[in-house]
C-alpha cells in the first residue's frame, strides 16, 4: 500500500463546477497535511494547507481533513480553465523536525470552458 | 517571498560526464532537498540536508550524492551520469515550522 494515495484521473469537470480531489494516507500519526498545483512543465506550488479535522477555507479553495478516516480533500468552487493542472497530496509523517514530507501521485484536473 | 534559484532550466549532458545541479534558497531554511520526478513515477526524494554538511538519503540514491558546504546551497551530483538519470530534477527548501518551497526545476537530458 502507498504511504499517500491519489486518483491519477484525469478528472473532468466543466467550468464553474466544483471540482472534489481526494487523498487518502496510511500513517495514522501524520501531522500537516498540505496541497501542490503543478502546472504542465512547472514546479509544484504550495497552494493549501491544514492541520487540524475540519475544513479550511481559503477564496475558491476548502481542503478538508478527517484524522479518523486517513482522509483529506480538496475543494475547488467555481473552477476555471486556469486551474487545470495535477494537484499533489503531501503528508507530514508524525513528529519529524526535517520537514520531509511524503507526496502521493497526483490526481490531474481538467476543466473544461 | 521564498525563492529557491536552480542554476538551469535545461541541461544536457553525456553518460559518464559528472553533473552538478546547484540551488540556492534565499530564505535561511535549514531543510533542503532534491527530488527528481517522471511520469507516472510522481515526485522521488534523492537526498535532503536538515543542516550545513549534513544529509540524508532519501528514497532513490543510488547514483547520486550532495553537499552543502553553506546553508543557502545545496547541490545534487550525478557522479557518472546515465541515461536512466534523464529527468526532472526539483530542488525544495523549508524550515521545521514551514512547508515546502520548490525552485523551478532541471530539465536534465543524458544522451
């Protein structure tokens, strides 16, 4: 079993929909959880992060953690062609002061006009 | 702003040649790290540094080594390149308290 796990879809949904990108991690004991953007050919950016069960929002973006479940998610409201691109999943595993995190695969976004 | 600098966008060498691929951080992070992706294989750890001349390996080595001789550089050395060393290579920093930062990566091509 992957330590992170991601649909590579791609997924495809139209413009101005909700776009639901999902991950799943194996470390029970896993601290901050955090979302990348990679666009085509570009270096993955940090886009959201959350520590803590529930949801953060940040403008079109809500991630979502539940620790019970091993579960976190990525909520993208009113999606635009701008923001399709592979989203990566990354753990921290439990308590490690290096910072080194763990990414799943990704899962690529298409939204289409 | 954090700012990781790689030293090229592009670089194509020939197997056997050694390789140095640099990065700078601007940021006094005391973590770096090289990852090195390709399709379907998502991102891989090569090495990472918590510390001014420490390092420790990451999940794929073999083939590799690094220095960091100061805190703001890290490099990546490919000490007989191949053509399975054909990649992108994606050099990141951070501090214990903040998440990643990544540079714009190498396209490194081994002919």
């Amino acid at each position: 079993q992957k330590e992170v796990e991601q649909n590579s879809g791609p997924l495809s949904v139209p413009e101005g929909a909700i776009a639901s990108l999902n991950c799943t991690y194996s470390d029970r004991g896993s601290q901050s959880f955090f979302w990348y953007r990679q666009y085509s050919g570009k270096s993955p950016e940090l886009i959201m992060f959350i520590y803590s069960n529930g949801d953060k929002e940040d403008g079109r973006f809500t991630a979502q953690l539940n620790k019970a479940s091993q579960y976190v998610s990525l909520l993208i409201r009113d999606s635009q062609p701008s923001d399709s691109a592979t989203y990566l999943c990354a753990v921290k595993p439990r308590l490690d002061s290096s910072y080194k995190l763990i990414f799943g695969s990704g899962t690529r976004l298409l939204v289409r006009p | 702003d954090v700012k990781v600098t790689q030293s090229s966008r592009y670089l194509v060498k020939r197997t056997g040649e050694k390789v140095f691929l640099e990065c700078v951080q601007d940021m006094d992070h005391e973590n770096m790290f090289w990852y090195r992706q390709d399709p379907g294989l998502g991102l891989r750890l090569i090495y990472f540094s918590y510390d001014v001349k420490m390092k420790e390996k990451g999940d794929i080595p073999e083939g590799y080594s690094v220095s960091r001789e100061k805190k703001e550089r890290f490099s990546l050395i490919l000490e007989s390149a191949s053509t399975n060393q054909t990649s992108m290579y994606l050099c990141a920093s951070s501090t214990s308290l903040k998440p990643q930062h990544f540079g714009d990566g190498t396209r490194l091509s081994i002919l």
